[in-house]
C-alpha cells in the first residue's frame, strides 16, 4: 500500500510490518494512547523564539516534579532514558572519582561503563540478582569502605524486575556524605516515589515506560548537593550534549543548549495529564502485576525473582525444552502479541512480560497469558492451569 504526501506530491510505499497490528505488551516501550499521538500532530513552533514554548516546557518541568515529589529542578532532554543515565556520570564524574556502583541486575551494573568512559573508577558491589539490595548488607559495606563521591542504583532494574528499596537505601548512602544517581526509567510512576524524601540528587526516567509516552525523551531531577557538586568541580564536564548544567538557567536566558523536540514534548505532556487524573494508576499495577506472578505460579513456571517484585514487568523462567527465541516468534506470528526475552547475562533465561503503562489493563495482560499458555502448550509443554484464566481469577480475589 501506497501513503501519499499531499504536500510534497510524492508516495512512499508502508514497510511491510506496519501492516499487520500487533499488540505490545513489552517492558518498554509500551502502548501509546491516541490521544498521546493526536498531540504530536499539532502544528510544531520554534523552540528557540517562541517564548511560549519556553513556559510550555518550564510547566512540564514542574509538573514531572510535582508528580514525582520534589521542588527542584527537573528536565527533560533529547534523547532516550540512557542519555539521562550517562548525563547524571557526566556531569558528576571527574577523572579519578571513586564511585560507588551498586550492581544487583544489568542495568545496576551498566553504571560502571559510564563511570569509566568519564575517568572515574567504579567499585561494583554485587548482590544476589534474585531480591532487591538489603540496607543492612549495604551498612555493612559502607562502614568498611564509604570514600566515595556518588552511588549508582536501579530503582527498578528491567532485564528481571527486581525493586529496589530506593527509599532506604539513598538516605543511607547519604548519611555517609554519598550523593545518589537512581535510574528510575521503568519504576517511575508505577511505583511509589518521592525524590526528596528519599534523598536522590539525580532521578532519571524514560517517556516510554509507565508513562506511556513515545520513545525518545529522558526526564532528569536535580537536587542542590547534586547541581552543587557540578558546580565545585575542578575540571570541565567532559560532554556537550550531556552536560546537565546546560539547562540550569535555560528560562533565565530564553535559550536551550539545542533545539528541543516539540512533538515529542507535546506528546510527553499529555501522557503526563493522563496519569495525574488516574487516581488508580498505582494500584492497578500493583493487583495486575500480582495477578500475573500468581497466573506463572498456577501454570508451574518459574518466576526469575524470589522477591521485591516491581509492579511493571514480570520475568519468567524459560522452560526446559524450548527457546525463549522459539516463543518470541510464535506469540509475533500466530498470536501478534510481543513480549521480550532479556538482555545481558539473563539472555536465553527469561521471558518478560510488560504491564505498565498502558499495557497494564486486564484484557491484554488476558490475552497474553492465554497465548503464552497456547504456545507453550502447543510446543509440548506440560503447564498445570491456563494463564489467562488463572490471571482473571487471581484478580477476583485480590
């Protein structure tokens, strides 16, 4: 099929994918609503003259803020989650920084390549990748080793959806005088946070995890020992691009570092208006997110964790006998639904299954258990009970 481009006269011809509906229940990204998509259609204006957009923007900011439970700064930048991730070791990070690494999944890990590439030195600390890091186990570290400038940590770790306790863990941290960077990019909404109560300097989110927004926009908060350690610094932040004191005085100045995405932010704000009139945004997570664990457990499949559950995306042990590839494909071609294997060193050993954001309402969780349950079945897996079905009763009990 054909779309023609009335205003330029010319056709371009569909990719042969965006023919077929597919439904997305992945950890990210996740379904956008129509309304979302409407608003990145409006008539696009000049980010760099147009002092509205400025306010437009400025009350965005604040808004993420509110939402989130800090006054402070926030900011929204050009690019997905992961630029937020190394803009906050950036803009940190001086060459011969010790850093504090906490590494209980992938993306804990991850931290440390951004620590390097910057001319810190990451200390990993490992913990078991099966439950959410103990305070009492970090203590203990730190009262024999604390001589850090900052810690990294996943508020909600995606490869296996482990959540940390955020909330216990930055203020203690800080009371042994360590700044905090949380990644947040899936936790964020989903799950309950307040960034000044739990004491993070730099918060990092994605627009397209529980949000619901379309890929490709990274939110960052700052608190004041975080921007004041940007400040002391001795040399340079060694990024443009990443460099988050670009933004400090970006309404002071009428001036962006660069040309900011319009669309792209239109769309981010309405996705935001529709979480703050969801009253049940949370707690619908939450019973959905223990309906499914409760739906693999009825099956006799394996839950990866053993606990700290996040409330946005399950992961399930691949069973014996079968490819996670192999069910990948065949939920894509027979049922049109797609779900994720895992990345780094959980690749092969895990499905997940994605329910935030807009992914996280019953008929679809539905349907993709049902067809989980089909393939796996159809593939000569022995399950005790249909996903879908447990899934449905689970829910009428919790």
């Amino acid at each position: 099929m054909d779309r023609e481009f009335l205003e330029l006269g010319v056709k371009v011809e569909h990719p042969e994918w965006e023919e077929r509906e597919l439904l997305m229940m992945t950890p990210g990204p996740t379904q956008v609503s129509e309304n979302v998509r409407a608003v990145r259609a409006y008539n696009v204006t000049s980010p760099i003259a147009d002092q509205r957009f400025f306010d437009f923007y400025r009350e965005t900011c604040g808004r993420l803020g509110k939402c989130l439970g800090t006054k402070h700064p926030f900011y929204i930048m050009n690019g997905e989650g992961i630029l937020g991730l190394e803009a906050a070791c950036a803009s940190l990070t001086e060459p011969g920084d010790r850093v504090l690494v906490l590494d209980n999944g992938v993306f804990g890990r991850g931290f440390a390549d951004f620590v390097s590439l910057y001319g810190g030195i990451p200390v990993i600390v490992e913990f078991d990748y099966r439950r959410p890091i103990s305070p009492q186990e970090l203590k203990d570290y730190l009262e024999g080793d604390h001589d850090f400038k900052y810690a990294t940590l996943v508020h909600s770790d995606t490869p296996s959806g482990v959540l940390n306790p955020v909330d216990a863990l930055c203020p203690l941290l800080k009371s042994f005088g360590i700044l905090t960077v949380v990644d947040s990019v899936t936790g964020m909404f989903a799950e309950a946070l307040e960034m000044d109560e739990a004491e993070i300097d730099i918060l990092c989110g994605g627009s397209q995890k529980a949000l619901s927004a379309p890929s490709g926009l990274t939110m960052v908060g700052v608190s004041p020992d975080g921007a004041r350690a940007m400040h002391q610094r001795k040399a340079p932040i060694a990024s443009f691009y990443a460099n988050l004191l670009s933004f400090e005085k970006y309404y002071e100045e009428m001036h962006f570092p660069y040309t900011q995405p319009v669309s792209d932010i239109y769309g981010l704000r309405a996705a935001l208006e529709d979480y703050i009139v969801d009253d049940s945004f949370q707690l619908r997570h939450q019973k959905i997110a223990e309906a499914v664990r409760v739906a693999v457990e009825a099956a006799g499949l394996s839950l990866y964790l053993r606990e700290g559950f996040a409330s946005t995306v399950t992961a399930v042990e691949v069973p014996q006998g079968i490819t996670d590839g192999e069910i990948l494909k065949e939920m894509m071609e027979e049922h049109h639904i797609l779900i994720s294997g895992s990345i780094g060193s959980l690749k092969g050993k895990v499905l997940r299954i994605g329910h935030m954001g807009n992914n996280a309402n019953v008929e679809d969780v539905a349907a993709t258990l049902k067809a989980l349950t089909e393939v796996l079945v159809g593939k000569g897996i022995s399950l005790k009970a249909d996903m879908g079905e447990a899934f449905m009763d689970a829910l009428r009990i919790l």
